[in-house]
C-alpha cells in the first residue's frame, strides 16, 4: 500500500512525506517502536493537562500503537476501555463511538 501511495502522481512534499511517516512508523519496528514511545509520552502529557477528549483520543491511539508493536491485547483493551470511559464522562458520543470503533479488534 506504501509502495502504491509512494507512486502516485501529483502528490506535494507534505502528503509524501506524512507518506513517509505512516511508512516508518507501520512498516519499521524501529520507526514504531519511537512513534509508541512519543504516543505515549504525549499520553501522560495529556493526563496531566486533565483534558478527557485529548486523552480519550490519544489512549486510541497508544492502545493501536501497542497493539501493532506487541501483538498483544490486553495493554490495547485497557487503554481503549480508559478512552471510552473518558468520553462517556464528557458526554462525548463521537468520541465514544470512535473509541468504541477503535477497540472492536480487541473484544
């Protein structure tokens, strides 16, 4: 899918290199194994801040990174019963519903 995306015609340095990113980030270990540490990192940045939807995104997004890098569930289901927990709170039903759609692979 990289490989098609990279061939593509008419694409702007931005879309090629956030291309570039989605590539080392799913395809390298290394490249994932950072991007889980930054996620990750911003996640407690996030739980200091106090802000529930930020938080309730990027647990998604860690529970997804963890999951990809360790093929492992139950991390990835912990963390996305946080961010749904954390959406119902804020009334979020977007987020709710996106988080729930995020954690369907690990139920």
């Amino acid at each position: 899918m990289f490989a098609e995306a990279r061939a593509l015609d008419g694409l702007g340095p931005p879309v090629r290199a956030f291309i570039e990113a989605c590539h080392e980030f799913y395809c390298n270990e290394p490249g994932l194994t950072q991007g889980t540490k930054a996620i990750a990192a911003y996640v407690d940045v996030c739980r200091r801040a106090a802000d529930p939807r930020e938080l309730a995104f990027w647990l998604v997004q860690l529970g997804r990174a963890e999951a990809e890098l360790t093929l492992e569930q139950e991390l990835p289901a912990a963390l996305f019963a946080e961010a749904i927990e954390l959406a119902r709170s804020v009334g979020d039903l977007r987020g709710e519903g996106s988080d729930s759609s995020g954690s369907g692979r690990f139920e």
